[in-house]
C-alpha cells in the first residue's frame, strides 16, 4: 500500500456510529435467489456486456452509476453470476438504518455528512481488500441521479482508494434501462476493461479520469441498447 499517512479518527458522541459488514451465508443465499427472481419478473429482459474477466485470486474494485432503485441489489447478481468472489459494498448510513439486512449480504456504512465516518469507512474498506478474492462495489456519485450523457461527480474517496490499493483490478460498470419495446423495461449492464491509470497523477485527475470512463461507457450502452444491441447478450 502506498501512502498510508493518514490524521487519526477522533470520536466523540456526535459522531456517527460505523456499521461494519457482518455477513451471513444465509441471507447472501436467500437475497441472490430473490434478486434473480425479482430481475425475471420486473424486467422484459436483462442484457448483459462483459469485457472483464477475474482471474481465480483477483481481488476487484468495482464502481458504477448510481441512477436505479436496483442498485444495491444488482452486486448480488453480478456476484453470483460472473465475479464469485469475496463482495462487499459500501453503503450510506441513512439507508443502511433502514435496511439493516444489507449489513447481512456484506454492506458497510459510510456518512456523506461527517468526515471522520468517511475515513473510517475508507479504512475499513482498505483493509477489506486485503483480504484472498475481495472485491468491493462503490457508487462514488453518493447518491441517485437522473441517467444522462453529461459526465457523472464522483466522491474523492474512490481516487484515493486506488492510490491506496496494490495489484487490485478497478473495473467500471454501468446500469441502464428502457421501455423502448414494451411497458416492462429492459435492463442493461455493461461491465468494462479493467483500467489503468498513473498512480502518480493528483487524485483530481484521477477522479476526472474515473469519471470520464463511467461517462463514455453509459454512451456506448445508450447507443445500441434497445436498437442493435451490439455486444450485449440476452442473460434473463
């Protein structure tokens, strides 16, 4: 790991309190089988691109859109079905008190509003990635947005992650969806190319960079999703 100075987290009783993950193979079961159900039932179809391919002892950081109720389901699928590996998923802390199942399926809380929490979750992400097979799932934006071409605001955390992280894969996935050819609407997933980004370059660029790939990739979905669908393939 590179530059590990980092100020010490100071607490007090204002402070937000941390949600680790605390999963259960129960629950990760019983939610993988009911997220594919819900895929097969609410949608006409799910179409599927994948240009990333971990290897057996990859260890993945995952970052994505963040524009469908579906989000912090789609991990289990994506999990399950291409990545089989050690998931986790960072999660805000409002949501995580209201779902306290997520915990169960590998969430962990972070609080856009206190930056103390923020580094405390960055941590205990950082060190989730040490773990054989990890991967982590981010939606850096922090909360839902309006799907559209204009380039999405990532968080910094995610930048600083990757300076963070040695011989970990940061792949960029997007989630679309459309009623072009009926009332139920088609979803689309386009898992990219594992990236390669100087790590020397300031975090701002990074997270520009970042950014711009996400971007470029839900442009290249928006363009035959629904048309020639070119690339992607009819999973459910």
């Amino acid at each position: 790991m590179k530059d590990k100075a980092l100020a010490p987290i100071i607490t007090n009783k204002n402070t937000l309190s941390f949600i680790p993950a605390k999963e259960s193979k129960f629950f990760i079961h019983f939610f993988t089988i009911y997220t594919r159900w819900l895929l097969y039932w609410r949608f006409k179809a799910v179409w599927v691109k994948q240009e990333y391919y971990p290897d057996s002892q990859a260890r993945s950081v995952y970052f994505m859109n963040h524009t469908l109720w579906w989000d912090a389901l789609l991990p289990l699928y994506l999990n399950h079905g291409y990545f089989k590996q050690k998931a986790r998923a960072m999660m805000e802390e409002k949501q995580m008190r209201e779902y306290k199942f997520f915990s169960k399926i590998g969430a962990f809380s972070i609080s856009l509003n206190d930056s103390r929490s923020q580094i405390r979750s960055l941590r205990y992400a950082l060190d989730s990635m040490k773990r054989p097979k990890a991967s982590l799932y981010l939606f850096p934006e922090g909360e839902l947005s309006p799907a559209s071409a204009y380039k999405p605001k990532f968080k910094d955390g995610l930048s600083w992650l990757y300076k963070q992280c040695d011989d970990v894969d940061f792949v960029p996935i997007v989630f679309y969806t459309h009623t072009f050819r009926g009332s139920k609407p088609e979803l689309y997933i386009n898992i990219g190319e594992r990236i390669t980004i100087p790590n020397n370059i300031p975090t701002s660029d990074i997270t520009l960079h970042l950014e711009t790939i996400v971007q470029q990739l839900l442009i290249d979905t928006c363009e035959v999703a629904g048309f020639t669908d070119t690339g992607f393939t009819k999973m459910i």
